[in-house]
C-alpha cells in the first residue's frame, strides 16, 4: 500500500470516528427519552413542513395570478422548481447513502416522531431550507429573510429534538436544500438573460 494513502487512512479513521461521537452526544444533549410539553410543539413544527413547502408558491402563484404579476408567478415556478430539485438530490443521497436513524442504533435515544426512510440527509431540512432561501433570493427583505430562515431553522431542530435524525443530518439537508434552490435561481436568471438578449427591437424603415 502507499504510504501516502496509509497515513491518510490512519487519518481518516479516528476522525470519522471522533465526528460520530460529537454527532451522537450533541443529539442527546437535545433529545430527551422523558416526555416533555414540547415534543407536540416540534411535532407541529415538523408536520407543518409539508404544508409550508407545498403552500407557499400556490399562495404565491394565486397571489400572482389574482394581481397579474408576471414575477410574482415566475417566483413561484422558480420556488416550486427548487423544491423538486431538492427533493430528487435529497431522495437520492438518502438511498445511496442508506444511513440509519439514530433510535435504531442508540436504544437512549427516544424516537417521538414517525421516520420511516434512511436518515442522510434531513428531508424536512432540506425541503424547509430550499423553501426559505427561494423566498429569501426572490424578496430580499430582512421581513421576509429572518421568519424564513427562523422556521427552516425550528424545522431542523425539531428533527433531533423528537430523536428521528443527527446533527450532521440536519446540517446536510440545511446545505442541500439552500444550495438547490440557490442553484435553481441562478439557471432562471440565466435563461431570463438569455431570452432577452434573442428578444431585439426591430429597427426596419416605418413602411
């Protein structure tokens, strides 16, 4: 074996190691096997997920339509594009990865939420994050950044708090989820500039 590979190995062992214990202590520190008033409350908040994903660009696409506003139906398109997006990279890293829940390895970690896919990456993160910024990078107010981001981020934590994913699950969906609806918005941009610069005005002689 190379030397070089075997140093790098010798490396990456007892680090990938020492990350899954940060990883599962942190979890503890949040998850609770006890009972307590707030687990209905994170429930909400993680059901309410898919209410809030799917919602927002009808609400918005309705919006637009009733107003006639062009950008406010392309915002909408755009957001529902990003969620799709994100949802196929999500699914597929989930299966490939094939990582499974904490309660199911760690007997102390209580599991107060239904889970039923594999664990890597947060699928509630990712969608509620891709949700948040395509809201965010179409209406850059700090109105409507601070509430997005402050539920994506309550949707997160909710995750571990009712002990159906890790940290690094959370974290992972929360960077899939912003950079695919980052991504999303960039290539609309992209395809806008595109279209108007084939779009020219005529400059034939008046007949």
């Amino acid at each position: 074996m190379n030397r070089g590979l075997l140093i790098f190995l010798l490396f990456l062992i007892p680090t990938a190691v020492l990350s899954q214990n940060i990883d599962v202590r942190l979890l503890k520190s949040i998850n609770s096997e006890e009972t307590l008033p707030s687990d209905k409350y994170f429930r909400f908040i993680t059901n309410s997920d898919a209410y809030a994903v799917i919602g927002t660009p009808i609400v918005l696409a309705g919006a637009g339509l009733i107003r006639d506003d062009e950008k406010m139906l392309r915002n909408a398109f755009v957001m529902a594009a990003a969620s799709i997006v994100n949802a196929g990279v999500t699914t597929a890293l989930k299966y490939s990865i094939n990582r499974k829940r904490p309660f199911e390895i760690y007997p102390d970690i209580a599991k107060k939420a239904k889970a039923g896919s594999p664990s890597f990456p947060s699928g509630h993160t990712s969608s509620a994050f891709a949700t948040a910024t395509s809201l965010s990078l179409s209406y850059p107010e700090w109105y409507v950044i601070v509430p997005s981001f402050a539920y994506a981020g309550t949707v997160a934590y909710s995750r571990m708090h009712l002990g159906v994913h890790y940290p690094s699950d959370v974290a992972a969906g929360a960077i899939i989820g912003a950079g695919c609806a980052y991504l999303t918005y960039k290539v609309n941009k992209a395809l806008q500039n595109k279209n108007k610069h084939k779009i020219k005005p005529c400059n034939c002689p008046n007949l």
